[in-house]
C-alpha cells in the first residue's frame, strides 16, 4: 500500500509558515499595520496627561513623549478639524486627576468647513464597532496570520538579502504607539504647492469656527484642563500660501482670541523648519519641533511633576 504525501507535505507547509510568522515579522501587511494604527488611537484609554490634536502636520509632526514626568498621545488625525466635539473626545483621553494638558496643533485648514465635514476622525466614528474591533485584534495575529500572497512572499524571501529593498525601506514610515507617525524622507527646500491651493478654493476659514473654538476652549479651561494652543508649523512657503488664501487673517489676531478664551498661547520660535512635500515635518524636523513643544510643557508644570 502506498503512502500518500500529502499529510506530510500539509505538516511541513504549514510549519514552515508559521516559522515564517515568527521569524519574519517585517512582512506585516501596512494596511493592516495602519488599521490598527488608527483604531488603537481612537479607543485609547483615559491615562495621559497631555494630549495632542490637529491634522495631519501635527500627527505627524509632534512626538507627545519627550516632557520628562509626562505621558502623551497623539490623538491627531488626517484632515483634521478642531471641531467641540473632537476636542472633548480628545480631553477624555487625559486622566481624571493630576496635569491634564490638551495641545492644540492649529492649521488654517482645521478651522474650514471641509475639514468638519470629512476627516480621519469622523470617518472612524462612522465606522461599526466590529470593524474597529477587527482592525486591533488583525494585528495582534498578524504575527502567524500574515497574508501570504506572492508579494507578501517575495518580501519575506528577500529581507534575508541585505542588498534587496523590502517594504519597510520602501515606505519607510513608523507608526508609534504613542500616535505620532516619522518619516525619514529628505526635506524639500524647493516644494511644489500648487496641490494645497486647492485646499482653500470654497473652503476657509469661518468665524463660526473660530467661535465655536473659542467656547469649547473655555468649556475645557473650566474643567481643570489646560489648553496649549499654537500654530504648528511648515515650511515658509506653505505659512505664506495660508496667508493668503485660507481666509484665517492675520495669525496674531487668532493668537489674542485663544489667549481671551483661556488658552496658554506659544509662538513657535525655534529654527525654521522645512518639509518633505510642502507640508509635513519629516522625522528630523519634527523631532526638532517636539523638542520645542516640550520645553513649553514644562515651563507649564510644577516641581512635583518635573521628575
């Protein structure tokens, strides 16, 4: 009677696999990767003691965690509008008692219209509960549940080969815990902004906006919270265009509404920083950047929380 070899061939298929899964981790899926990114950040729990909002220059342009004593997440998302009931959710990520510090990462373009309408954040409340779910849960078993297509395959045989790209160098982004996102692309010294003009044609800056800002600013100044409001910056061509086009007016008189509705106003003035197309700091820059911002924080703390 001859023995088929198939069961034996299934066994070491399989084993091979799931090695495979173990050993090489680096073929993770990045839709997957990014999923989870983002469901993880909306179901965050209520334990820092500083939380960032904005747009997308400010996820990835702020790391929340280099003010030594303090514990941040960056709750910001893509396209993201400064909206009441986005800076109340973002509060609720802060911890019941002791510091609770929510920074404002302004743009002109999260103060238009477009921007409340349709953005990261609304668009994951839109979303079914078990797709959020599905998202965190994905990659927790991604480790042996890899998809292994042929171009799944090809990335796990060549990361043994040093001189062969695989993804992670091809889309060399990092996605933190924390929810900042780097990039180490170059700096553009020369970008083309043509694409962000289109940002602003219909679509600036509303005094409802601002005043709804300016309430909810208040609201959470009442409830112990400290709000760290500051235009985060892009490169000078980029600060130049929203000038002219956003509809915002001049910056400081923004600056002097924040401040009368009980925002800690900061000016940024650190070096002049540079972007990667126009718009976002790459990692150098934003770590520059984080650097700044967590000196601000803690000018803000008291000596106990300086540890």
């Amino acid at each position: 009677m001859t023995r088929s070899p198939i069961a034996p061939v299934l066994v070491l298929a399989l084993a091979l696999i799931g090695a495979a899964g173990y050993l090489g981790p680096q073929v993770k899926s990045r839709e997957v990767v990014t999923a989870s990114f983002w469901a993880r950040k909306l179901r965050a729990p209520a334990e820092f003691d500083l939380v960032v909002v904005g747009d997308s220059r400010a996820y990835r342009g702020l790391n929340p965690d280099l003010t030594p004593g303090i514990r941040g997440l960056n709750f910001a998302f893509s396209n993201g509008a400064l909206t009441p009931d986005y800076l109340r959710a973002a509060a609720a990520k802060l911890r019941p008692k002791g510091r609770r510090i929510l920074v404002l990462a302004i743009t002109p373009h999260s103060l238009t219209p477009r921007a409340a309408i349709s953005n990261g954040y609304v668009d994951l409340l839109r979303r079914d509960n078990w797709e959020i779910d599905w998202a965190i849960r994905s990659e927790r078993g991604m480790k042996w549940t890899a998809p292994w297509t042929a171009g799944a395959l090809g990335e796990f045989l060549t990361s043994f080969d040093r001189n062969t790209p695989n993804e992670a160098a091809r889309n060399p982004e990092t996605y933190h815990p924390n929810g900042w996102v780097s990039s180490p692309l170059p700096a553009d010294p020369d970008p083309d902004l043509t694409i962000y003009e289109r940002d602003f044609r219909g679509n600036q800056v509303t005094q409802e906006n601002l005043q709804d800002l300016s309430k909810t600013i208040t609201e959470l100044d009442r409830t112990g919270v400290t709000v760290l409001a500051f235009f985060m910056p892009s490169c000078a061509g980029m600060e130049a265009l929203e000038d002219r086009l956003s509809g915002l007016g001049e910056r400081r008189s923004l600056a002097e509404k924040m401040f009368q509705a009980g925002a800690v106003w900061r000016t940024y003035d650190g070096p002049p920083t540079q972007t990667y197309d126009g718009s976002h700091l790459n990692q150098q820059e934003a770590e520059q950047v984080s650097r700044w911002l967590a000196g601000q924080v803690s000018s803000l703390l008291p000596k106990r929380w300086k540890s």
